[in-house]
C-alpha cells in the first residue's frame, strides 16, 4: 500500500527494512508495549520479523510508519484494521497505534491520529471508525478524546494481554457524519435558523439560488416561489410546527454559515417520514450555494444537520438524490450513507445515527 501522510512534525509512510534498528529501539523498551498488549522485545529478530510483515503487506489492514521529521527516525506506529468485536458491520474499521517513549507527552500521536482520521473518512469512505485503550491507561485516553471520538463505554474483559492477564477496555468510536460535523465545526461553519441570518446576505443567497438553477430550488424551503421576504419567512417558521397537508411533514430550514463564507448553502430538516417522504424526499433536503459548489462544504452542512436529526431523537435519516447526480451521491456516501435501494431514478440512503 503506498501511503504517505505528512504533518507539521510527522511523516506518516510505509515502513522499509532499514528502519529495523529504530523499531526495536522502542519496541523492546518494557514500558510501550505492554500499554499496547505487546510483550516488549527480547531480541532484534522479533523485530525483525514483525517488521518483515509490515513491509510484504501481509496484516490485515495496513500499519505505518511515524517517522520525526527533524530527525527521519521512526518512532513510533500507526495501524487501521478490521475491528476485531465488529467483524461484520460494513465499512467500520479499527485504529491503533504505539509511541516511543522518548517522544511521549509531546502531542505527536494526536497529531498523526487526525492525519490518519482525514485518510481514513476522506479517502477509504469508512462508515464507522473504533478505537480503544485499557482503563489504566490516561495517556491514550487524552490522545482519544482531543481527537473527538464518542466514548462508548467499557468492556469488561474485553482483551488477554501477551502474558494472559485480562484486561477492560473503554471503547470509543467516531461515525463518518460526526466526524464531518467535527471537521465543519473546526473550520467555523455551523447552522443557524434563517431568522438568526443577515436578511439583505439571506435574500442575496435565495437569488442566487433561484437564478443558478433555473427555479428549481434544492431545499424547497428555502424557495421563496415569489414570495416577499416577510411572508416566506413566516411559512418557513410555521411548518416547524404545523403543515398544510397531511402528506406533508413539519420541518426545520437551517442556514449554513461561516464568518470566512457568510450563507453557504440550506438544510431541510424533515421531523418525521409521511409515506410521501419515504417514497421521495427523506428527512433531508440540502443545498450548496451556487457560486460556492465544489469547495467541498457539502459534508460539512450534512454533518452538522444530521446532528440536528440526532438532536430531534431520530436513529436514522433517509437522504436521497437523483441518480444523475453523482456529486450529492458522493457527499452522502461521505456522511456514511448506506445505498437501499434506487428506485424510479432516486438513490435511497439511510444514516445511521
């Protein structure tokens, strides 16, 4: 696998043969991989062979190689795997890793953690990313949390270490959604109701959106449909709280923001499914603002949204979008959506949340 990741301190690559004696120099230190559940080695041939693994690709999944930039040593290891308690949950994989001690309390491995997240959800597209550390260890679980996984709670026995012993683990993990929540909150951009927005910014927004599409607004909240301003925007309050028709559901328009961007783009949150909404439009409709497509802020705004769908109590969201239109496909399938069906020219996706 050839990959290469660099950071501000990191160079995140495959491991080579000559990288033996750094390897042994911090694996057989008695105070790294018991952390990991790995006897400390006795002898460079251990290392050796383990080494021999890692280079000919024959783990499952793939472990890299930190190598300090300042000085080109490797010191430390990184690794995505199959997660060994989820075996059969599609698109979910593990992530572990070791450091030198030497290079211990320095933010080194929450620096390389998040380097590896944005390969892991950006270029693999893994649904659901875990990660664990055992109880008695404070300095992974620092490492963890200042990288934004979700904890899950603690297995007891959850593994034997290298001499038997068992021991809990506490068990995290990050859903590709929120880590593209994570990722927009980062980056300045959060959802805001329309009443919340810069009317005169707002109404530029609709324009643009009603002349870059030739009328066809995506999300129909945010279509105005001739409308003046005062009259749309009491409609888009209203239906939070009742709907014209039965076939309808309530709904909630939200406004993607950032100072950087001002109104980037409109998320429809439906709160529940008519038999409509299950046939056709989903709990989301989404839109990015003409003149800002293809700078990537699609993710973003899905991200944050789903989070506003989690915060409505639902435990999933269906997402859909026109077959011919790969772009918002992408997007979706970046946000973890899983494809059930395409039905009548309308890809069907659920996200689990």
């Amino acid at each position: 696998m050839d990959l290469f990741i660099e950071t501000d301190r990191l160079r995140l690559r495959r491991w080579r043969m000559e990288d033996l004696e750094d390897f042994y120099n911090y694996a057989k230190n008695p105070d790294v991989g018991p952390w990991a559940g790995w006897k400390p080695h006795e002898r460079i041939e251990e290392s050796r062979e383990r080494l021999t693994r890692w280079v000919e690709g024959k783990e499952d999944g793939f472990e890299i190689a930190l190598e300090l930039k300042e000085t080109g040593k490797a010191i430390g290891s990184i690794g995505v795997m199959v997660d060994g308690h989820r075996p059969k949950i599609e698109g979910c994989r593990s992530i572990g890793y070791v450091l030198g001690k030497d290079y211990w309390g320095q933010g080194l491995m929450s620096e390389a953690v998040r380097a590896v997240m944005d390969y892991v959800f950006q270029v693999m597209k893994v649904r659901l990313l875990t990660i664990n550390h055992y109880t008695i260890n404070a300095r992974s679980r620092r490492v963890i949390e200042k990288c934004g996984f979700v904890y899950e709670g603690t297995l007891r026995s959850g593994s034997a270490i290298y001499n038997g012993e068992e021991r809990d683990l506490c068990c995290y993990s990050l859903r590709a959604w929120e880590y593209w929540c994570m990722r927009a909150k980062e980056a300045g951009f959060s959802l805001a109701l329309p009443e919340e927005v810069d009317r005169e910014q707002l109404e530029a927004m609709q324009k643009e959106f009603v002349e870059g599409d030739n009328g066809d607004v995506t999300p129909f909240m945010l279509d105005p449909k001739g409308m003046n301003f005062e009259r749309w925007m009491e409609r888009t309050v209203a239906w939070r709280y009742v709907v014209p028709k039965p076939t309808y559901a309530k709904s909630t328009l939200y406004i993607l923001t950032s100072q950087k961007t001002g109104p980037a783009g409109a998320f429809d949150l439906r709160h529940y499914l008519t038999e409509r909404l299950m046939n056709g439009g989903g709990n989301i409709g989404y839109g990015i603002r003409p003149s800002l497509r293809g700078c990537h802020y699609a993710p973003f705004m899905l991200g944050l949204g789903v989070e506003k769908a989690k915060e409505l109590g639902l435990a999933k969201s269906l997402v859909c979008c026109d077959e011919d239109n790969p772009a918002s496909a992408r997007t979706i399938e970046d946000c973890g959506g899983r494809l059930e069906n395409v039905v009548d020219g309308l890809r069907r996706y659920w996200i689990t949340i």
